[in-house]
C-alpha cells in the first residue's frame, strides 16, 4: 500500500490490532523475528511509523505483544480440549494432542510464528532473565497431561515422554505445512502413533464392568 493510499485513521485499539495482526502474518512469511521491522510492519498496515511506535516503543515490544497473543489462543484451545475430555486421564491426553494438531492445520502461520520462527526467543522478545517465555503455559499443560497418565513411580519421565509427544505432533504439523504434497497419513493416525510411549508407560486401564 503506497503513502498516497493510508489507511484511514481509527481508533487507537483498532490500530494495535490491525498492528499485531499484519506483524503475525508477516513474522509467519519470514520465519525470523530479526527479519520483521517496523517500517515493514507499517506499511503493511497502511499506517505511518510513527503510528506504529506510538502503540509499541520498539519491536521486542511489538514481538512480545504477537508471540503472547498467539500463544493465549493456543493454550486456550488446549485447556478447552483438556476440560472437555473424559476424566480419563490418557482420554484427557488424546484430546490435547488432536487439539494440538488441529490448531496448527487449521492455522498454519499463526503455527509458524509460535514453534517455528527463529529468533523468537526469551532474547528475541526482550524478556527479563527468570521471566517466562509465552509459550510456557501451553507446554505446561502437556507436561502436566502426560504426568497424569503415570503411576508416581513414573512421573520423572513426564518431561522427556512430554518432550517426545511434542516431537512428535510438531513434526506432524510442520512437515504438512512445509511438503503438502507428500501422501500424509491421517492426523489421528500419527497421533496415535506419537502417544505410544506414554500408553506404554501408563498403569493398565481398569477392565470396564460387565452388565449383570
């Protein structure tokens, strides 16, 4: 959009969201946080710079308000499969991970700019030492899935049996995304697959009652 077309002035929210949203799609193209600027964001926007800077100081700013938002939406649809799920807690488990793989198929840039974008780190975002990165939540919420699904006995292994199952469906996700014209399994197929270790690793399921 040239500097003869601008956008027309909103309101200030408006104009952050228009920000954030042209700033998500454009870090997805890129694949690399240090390759966003802000005058590429603005005139992706069809906004000024200045516009921009008067919502974000500088661009850690911007990426911190893009990664989090993002992150926000993605943990929330893992919460939602979580609580919707069977108090089972492998049935719990399934239901995260088919919520995982569907999120990212579903929305592949905004799946890009959360796992796959370099440079989007805690030094990338300008983050405190010690502060949490954005994505911590969601990944907490599958560590704490997988260690459910675990005698005490074996819930050390939750990070790596977590860390594994993440591997997995990323691969899952990122390799459709990125050669979509590979003849791909089902998703569930490969979900089913990628949670093999910790059924392997889970008590045995109780035999259900027999009707008398």
């Amino acid at each position: 959009m040239t500097a003869t077309h601008r956008r027309r002035r909103g309101t200030g929210h408006e104009l952050r969201e228009v920000v954030v949203r042209v700033a998500t799609d454009l870090l997805a193209q890129h694949g690399d946080a240090q390759a966003l600027t802000m005058r590429a964001v603005a005139a992706a926007a069809g906004v000024t710079a200045p516009s921009v800077y008067r919502h974000f100081p500088d661009k850690e700013a911007l990426l911190r308000v893009v990664i989090a938002e993002r992150f926000a939406e993605f943990t929330e649809q893992l919460e939602s499969a979580a609580v919707s799920a069977a108090s089972d807690p492998v049935a719990r488990l399934e239901a995260i991970a088919r919520a995982y793989v569907r999120s990212g198929l579903e929305q592949p840039g905004h799946y890009r700019v959360l796992f796959s974008a370099t440079n989007a780190g805690p030094a990338g975002l300008g983050l405190e030492p010690g502060a949490a990165h954005p994505g911590a939540a969601s990944y907490k919420i599958l560590v704490d899935a997988v260690s459910a699904c675990l005698s005490p006995a074996r819930r050390g292994a939750a990070f790596v049996l977590a860390t594994e199952l993440w591997a997995s469906l990323h691969g899952a996700i990122d390799l459709r995304i990125t050669k979509p014209d590979m003849p791909w399994p089902e998703p569930d197929a490969l979900i089913e697959t990628a949670l093999t270790a910790v059924r392997a690793a889970s008590p045995p399921r109780p035999l259900p009652a027999e009707s008398p």
